[in-house]
C-alpha cells in the first residue's frame, strides 16, 4: 500500500487546490455558479425523463420516446428549463458509449453463427435499401447535390439513419408474442444484431467523407485494419478475463475492467483509425460477450445507463430539437421520412427474404420485424449533428419515426402471427423428420 502514498498526497493536494480556487470566484462571476446550474439541469432531466419513461410504458410504449419526450417538454420546444451545455454533451457521450457496449455485451455470437449467410444477406439488403431511398428523399425535397458535395453528403446521412434497427426492441416484441425461439424470430434478432453492425460500419464511412482529405480508399483500410486489430487483440483480453474472473467471479472488478475495455477501445477508435467511438465501445461488448460474466457486467453497465448517463442522452435528443423552429417543409419531410423509413425495411429486408426461400408471410414478417428504430438511430443522428452532417430541426423526424415504428411494428407483428402462426423451432424440426 505504501506505493499509493504519492497518489493520495497528490490527489489531496489537488482537491485543496480546487477547493481554493473556487472560493475566489468573485460574487459576480458566474464561473462560481456552474456546479449550481449543472445540478440543477440534472434534477431536472432525471426527474422528468423518469416520470415520462414511466408513463410511456404504462400506455406500452417504448421508455426511450418518453425520455426524448421529457427533454422536449424541459428544453427550448417547451418550457425552456434547461439548455444544452458542454457538460450534459459530455454526460451524453458517456450514455451513449455505455449503450453501444452494453448492446455488443448482449451479443449472441452463437446465434450470429447458426443464422450464417441468410441473416447476413437480409441485413445487407436492410441496410442498402434505406440508405438508398433516404438518399433519394432528401435530395427530392432539398436538391440533388453534386457527388461529394456536402449536400450530397447531408442526403447519404439522412439515409444512413434509416439503416439502423432497434434489437432491443424487436426483440421485446417477439418476447412478447412468443415467437423468439421461432425460426423467423430467430432470423429477425440474428439480422437485426447484424444490421446494426452494418450500420455503424456505414456511419463510420460517412462521417469520414465529411473530411474533403479523405481518402475512402484510405478511410476502408482504416477501418477493416481496426476491426483486425481489435478483434485480434480482444481474443488476448478474453483469455486475459477468462482467467481474471475465475480468479475473481462476480465480483465488482470484473464490469469495471470491462467499463476500462470499452473507454479505451473507444479512445483508440476515434484517435488512431478514425472509426466512429461507438464503434469501438461495440467491438469491446462483442470481445466480453463470450465470457461467463457478460450479464453480470452488463447488469451492472445498466445500472450506470439506467440511474444517469442514459435518461441525460436521450433527453439531450429533445434538448437539441427546437420544434419552435420547424416549418411545413420540415413536417412534411419527417412525415415522408417515417413513411419510407419503415417501407424501406420491409422492401429490402422482406424481398431479400423471400429470395432466399422464404414463405411470403415469413417474409413480410422478416420486414415488419426490421421496421423498429431505437437507440441506434438516436446515435447515429447525434453523430451527424455533431459532425455538421444534420440540422438540430431533423431530430424531428428521428423521433416520429421511433415512436411510430416502435409502436406500429407489435400492432402489425401480432395481427400477422394470428393469421399465419408459426410453430418453434423444434416442433418445426420434428415435423420434418416425421
């Protein structure tokens, strides 16, 4: 323990060095009054995007639209209680990047496997033809720009948002139904795992070209080089963890290791390969998802996302969105946006389906299945604004089709089971061999 004597006299040190500056703050200066303002945003959002998570689900809709909702209601749309700041920015990239790993975390690599080539082309398909099509709309209602322009690239951003699918949502709806251990519910989380991979990937390009020195050849190899290296690494961390948590079994050390691993892989991704940070905190959940721990830290991640970091991103959502602001154009584009962000999945996900061999109810439920958007979506859209890529005011369109996608798609899912019920997978099996 004598090793730690320096840190501790240091960090004393330093917190009676704080503490001293912030006596100084004359009465006037409002430097002294951020701690104040920070803890009250933060009463504030919590409160709000917890009271309206919670009357979302009572009427069965996603917590998530509450939360966006609550921020909303407290930001500049409404009352006008709390503005954006570096530090609730800071807050929500935390929440965000413990999402991301927390979803990587809950990863099944083995169903990944089982479903093979079929839930990987299904989730091409989901992902090439919204893309496509928001490309499409956006450039029908504000020009078509040159290629590499930056309206060009602001029209493929508005279709890379469409690319994502919401896997915890899907798979809420098909647990709900009793139809996750089906050979379509199996197919429909297997893609919908992959798609959101896809997705990332395509962001990651995106937001690369937003640099005119870049170079997609360049901007490729930099990612498939990270994906290597990452992966390569991960397989040393999981034998690494595999013993650390043999040693030290359900123990705290284990999510906070894991908690390390994500913030370091996020760090590397942005820093030397240039991939998107979420990216990485996805890979470093895929790198655990395997060890016997991975709920355990995943519980734990949830815990942190649950009380804090996630209720302040996706209030952050509704922070940024002045609906003060919107125009007709605007309202008449998010309404096409929904319209075509959920046909899409259903044309590219359910045709692809069919192709492969597919019943055509299967196939239409493969699609209906896609159609949900959720956290990923909200990610990728608060990338691009990041990024330049979007206006604040499109948040709009992001949030109808979320809630609308989110709550159509059990609606629709439900009435195609009653008509065309499938058996599980077994069952399916044995009538086979009969």
């Amino acid at each position: 323990m004598w090793i730690l004597l320096p840190a501790v006299s240091g960090l004393r040190g330093f917190l009676r060095k704080s503490r001293a500056e912030v006596r100084v703050f004359p009465e006037g200066d409002s430097s002294g009054m951020d701690t104040l303002q920070i803890l009250r945003d933060l009463a504030f959002i919590l409160i709000f995007a917890k009271f309206f998570a919670l009357l979302a689900r009572k009427i069965h809709a996603p917590e998530v639209a509450g939360e966006i909702v609550a921020g909303l209601l407290i930001g500049p749309s409404v009352f006008g209680l709390v503005k954006e700041s570096d530090f609730i920015s800071g807050m929500a990239e935390i929440g965000v990047i413990l999402l991301m790993f927390s979803a990587g975390l809950e990863t099944d690599l083995d169903q990944l496997k089982k479903s093979g080539v079929k839930a990987t082309l299904i989730a091409a398909f989901g992902v090439i033809v919204p893309l496509i099509l928001g490309t499409i709309l956006y450039s029908c209602f504000y020009g078509f720009g040159a290629l590499g322009s930056d309206k060009f690239l602001h029209a493929v951003f508005i279709g890379t948002i469409l690319t994502a699918t919401s896997v915890s949502i899907t798979v809420q709806a098909l647990r709900e139904l009793g139809k996750i251990q089906t050979e379509v519910g199996v197919t429909i989380t297997s893609a919908a795992v992959i798609d959101d991979v896809f997705g990332i990937l395509v962001l990651t390009a995106v937001l690369s070209m937003k640099d005119p020195t870049a170079n997609i050849g360049m901007v490729t190899l930099k990612t498939v080089v990270f994906f290597a290296a990452g992966i390569a690494l991960g397989v040393v961390i999981l034998k690494l963890m595999k013993i650390f948590d043999a040693c030290y079994p359900h123990t705290r050390r284990v999510p906070i290791i894991g908690m390390c691993l994500a913030f370091a892989y996020s760090y590397i991704a942005d820093k030397y390969f240039g991939v998107a940070d979420i990216t990485g905190a996805y890979i470093a959940g895929i790198v655990l998802s395997s060890l016997k721990d991975s709920s355990y830290i995943e519980r734990k991640m949830d815990i942190n996302s649950y009380m804090i970091f996630g209720p302040v991103f996706f209030a952050s959502i509704g922070l940024q969105t002045n609906l003060r602001q919107l125009d007709p154009r605007i309202l008449v584009f998010s309404l096409c946006f929904v319209a075509v962000g959920m046909i899409a999945k259903v044309i590219g996900c359910g045709f692809c389906a069919k192709f492969l061999g597919y019943e055509k109810h299967e196939s239409l439920k493969i699609g209906v299945g896609m159609m949900t958007r959720g956290e990923v979506a909200l990610i990728v859209a608060q990338r691009g604004l990041k990024a330049g890529m979007m206006e604040s005011n499109f948040f709009t369109c992001v949030i109808l089709l979320i809630i609308i996608s989110s709550i159509m798609t059990p609606i629709i899912l439900k009435r195609l089971y009653v008509k065309y019920p499938d058996a599980p997978i077994g069952a399916a099996k044995a009538k086979a061999g009969a």
